[in-house]
C-alpha cells in the first residue's frame, strides 16, 4: 500500500534538499500581473540546477535509499526532467542510475542525463512504453525501480516548493501547477490544504494528453490511446495511483489548455518576467490567460515548473 506524505514528510524533506538547493525566485513581474488582471506571482523552477523543480524529489529520494538499494543502483522512465532529478541525486549519492527515455525524447534533457553520469537507453515511441521497458528491467537486473508518479518521497520533496511559496506570500488565493503525472499538483495541495486550507489549488493539463484530468473527472484511473503534445513534461497517457488519490481528494478544479495556448504562455513569460519556460513550464500561465476572468484581482501563484525548451522548439514559437 502506498503511504500518503504529509506536511511533516514535506519539511522532513526540506532538510534534505536544503543542503543542496538554495530556494528559488518568488518573482512578482508587474508586466505579467497586468497582462493577466492579478497580482502574480511566478515560482521560477527553471533556474534549478537541471532546469525543472523534479529535482527536489530525486534528492528526497535516493537520499533515504538503503545501502541495499544504493549498492543495487536505481532505474526509471522519464520524458527528460525527472530523470535529471534522478541523475543529479545519485551522482551526489554515490549510486548508478539507469534511465529510459522515449526514442524521440528532447535531445538536451537525454544529454542532460548522460553528462550527470546516468545510463541512458531510448526505448519505446513515448514515455509510457519506456516505463514498461524499465519494469521489466528493473525484474531481470535488480535495480530499485523509481517509479516517476507512485513515490512518496518524490512528492514530499517537490512539495518543498510549495512552502517556499507560501512562506513568502501565506495569503494567496489560487495557486495553479501544471500536471503531468500529478507530483507537482499533489505537493501543491499537501501543503496548501495544510497550512492555508482556503488557497484554492488548480491544475492544468495539455489537451492533448488529459489522463489526469479525464481520470479526477470520471473518479476512476483512465488510460489513453496516445499524447501529442509538444509540452514533454504533461505527455503521458496514463495517471498513476497515488497522485491521482491526494489529487481526488484536495484538488480544487483543473483545466486543459493547448498547444497555442502554451505556446503563447511561452512568449508571454519571456516578454513580461524574462523567463524561458519549456511547454509544460508555461502551463500554468497559460490557464491563468484562460481563467483572466475569475481570477481578477486575486492574488495568485503560478509555477513555472521548467525551462528545459529546445533552441528549435522556441524558434519556431517566435517565429509564428
């Protein structure tokens, strides 16, 4: 059975990742508030040493693996980010990481993960066919399988985000993370229901990859057929047991935006707050431009989970 974390798993984690990670940037860019009609706030997790908040919940990790389980080293999936995490942790652990990324994955994160000292295999047409890949390793070598979503203390050390955010403004009124797998949006509502239970939470999904969404929608775990999405970071077709739980039961509302809305989200943080944001990075904004309306006037945070774009992926969205 999978254990909730909790706020106290969440600062037991900051001890963790403090010793490696400074906090980042709580910007307030009044170019963005006025372009959004709120005042906002934007969580820079792009300046992170791999680019991307995921590295929080490595740290948290591999840092209480047993020696066993150091000795046998660790494998996992990943789109580009969350194996960075995993990378950057066990080289600061002393433990092998092997890492399985879809064959068209994001060519600066798989170079990211390989110059970080981990193993990388490209397997599969997307990130869930590389996961199947690694299971099935993860039984024939012995690995410690990380799983990217049904980990507690990959959640809790993401979470440690959140208190960053809250120990600076208490007061928000809406906080909105993008979602993926939901690690981000579960730390999110841990900490915000626990120490601000009335800070509405939202997350926000691409539209062409809603497993999240169609699955806290309809209550029950849903798969689908594909994702195309350029927003790596939200591309998978499945949702996971227990993000999907804490998501259930604390999330306020989420959201789908798409590919033109991110895209735009994009530019709109490089003109406003001068911040480079990859698709998933710039979820987030995007469905604050989306719900301009009801959050008009609020004050609102909104993380920008990452910054890992492609120089030909950004050129083609400035140049549309």
């Amino acid at each position: 059975m999978l254990w909730d974390p909790t706020i106290t798993d969440v600062y037991r984690a900051r001890a963790v990742v403090s010793r490696f990670l400074r906090p980042t940037p709580l910007l307030k860019p009044a170019a963005l508030g006025e372009a959004l009609g709120c005042e906002a706030w934007l969580k820079c997790e792009n300046l992170q040493p791999i680019g991307a908040f995921k590295v929080r919940g490595g740290l948290n990790l591999v840092s209480r693996l047993t020696a066993e389980e150091r000795e046998r080293g660790v494998i996992t999936a990943s789109t580009g980010n969350h194996g960075q995490s995993i990378a950057f942790a066990a080289r600061a652990f002393g433990v092998k990481a092997v890492i399985a990324a879809p064959e068209g994955a994001n060519p600066y994160k798989v170079e990211a993960m390989r110059r970080l000292g981990a193993e990388v295999v490209l397997r599969g047409k997307d990130f869930d066919e590389a996961r199947e890949w690694v299971e099935e390793e993860a039984q024939r070598r012995g690995y410690r399988y990380v799983h990217s979503m049904n980990e507690p203390l990959l959640i809790a050390g993401v979470a440690t985000a959140y208190l960053e955010i809250l120990e600076e403004v208490p007061d928000l009124d809406y906080i909105i993370v993008p979602i993926g797998g939901g690690s981000g949006a579960s730390g999110a509502c841990i900490v915000a229901k626990s120490l601000n239970p009335a800070i509405r939470v939202i997350g926000v999904q691409a539209e062409r990859a809603p497993a999240v969404y169609q699955s806290w929608k309809q209550g029950r775990l849903v798969e689908t057929p594909d994702c195309d999405t350029f927003a790596e970071g939200l591309a998978t077709r499945v949702a996971f047991e227990l993000p999907f739980r804490i998501l259930r039961r604390h999330l306020d509302d989420m959201v789908l935006v798409s590919e033109e809305e991110m895209k735009a989200a994009v530019v709109l943080l490089l003109e406003t707050a001068h911040q480079l944001a990859e698709g998933a990075g710039a979820a987030a904004t995007a469905a604050a431009l989306k719900m301009r309306d009801q959050l008009a006037g609020k004050r609102v945070a909104l993380v920008l989970s990452g910054g890992n774009i492609t120089v030909e992926t950004l050129r083609g969205i400035l140049c549309r």
